[in-house]
C-alpha cells in the first residue's frame, strides 16, 4: 500500500511560505528549519496529519528550487514522495507499464540510490505536472547502515 511520504514545495521566501502556513491554518508551528549548504537549499520541515511538508527555498538564484520557480513561472507543488514496501518491484511494475527514471538532481543518480530516509527513485513521467518520487524507507538496521557509510 501507498502512503505519501512528503510533499516537496519550492519556494522563492520560505519564512513567508512558513508564517502562513502557521498563521492561517495552525500547521507548521513546531517546524524544522534546516540549512543544507551542500545542495545549496534551505528547507522547512512539517507534519500535516500523517503527511509531510518540505518548503524548499534555492539559497542561488540558479539553484534547483530556484530555477524550477523561473521555468515554471511561479512557485508551485514541486514533487509527491510516495512510500513504496519495495522499490525495486516498484520500479519494475512502473517501467513495465511504460515509464521511464529521471535522474536525481541531488545526488546525479537515475534510478535507485540511497538518500537519508530510504532508497529513492524519480520517475521522468508526471502526473499532471507533479513529479513522481518512490521511496522505500529504510528500517532501522538500513539506517544504521547508510549513517555508517556516511560516518554520520
Ligand atoms: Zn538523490
């Protein structure tokens, strides 16, 4: 069964994306907000109900949120992570019916990597105009194994 995992925003202000968010729907109060000076990206981090919401804000104006604002027009509804019990079976099933895999814009990786919640991929083809990320998340031992790896 699917679950989405988080829903990626991009955002040109992200402290004014926030202040709504907390001002005029209540959510996003108890928000993280985390600096990642090697992507380039600043991100707000919240819980709506079981879903989580990511406001990313480019810290270059040719960064990855950035430039997806300038060719898109506006800021928008970046991508929908979904959880997915096994990626690979996923990636079969969704290639079989005819997609295809994008690369990651993070990491320059097409198909299946590890990020720091799971083993992602991005599909090339949208639903209507959102991206598509699978995400199998990691159990704990997973975990450990890519914070060890990563000597984090
Ligand atoms: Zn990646």
């Amino acid at each position: 069964m699917q679950t989405i995992k988080h829903m990626a925003f991009a955002v040109s202000d992200l402290d004014k994306a926030l202040s709504r968010y907390q001002q005029f729907i209540g959510v996003g109060k108890d928000a993280r907000v985390i600096d990642a000076p090697k992507a380039r990206v600043r991100v707000a981090i919240f819980n709506v109900g079981d879903v989580e919401y990511q406001l990313n804000q480019s810290m270059d104006p040719d960064g990855r949120f950035a430039k997806w604002i300038a060719e898109r027009g506006g800021e928008g509804l970046h991508h929908i992570c979904y959880t997915v019990e096994n990626i690979d079976e996923a990636l079969e099933t969704a290639q079989a019916a005819g997609a295809t895999l994008k690369e990651c814009s993070s990491c320059k990786v097409t198909g299946k990597h590890p990020h720091p919640e799971g083993f992602i991929a991005f599909l090339a083809e949208d639903t209507g105009g959102i991206e598509i990320e699978l995400m199998q998340v990691y159990t704990p031992e997973e975990l450990e194994q890519y914070k060890a790896v990563r000597g984090i």
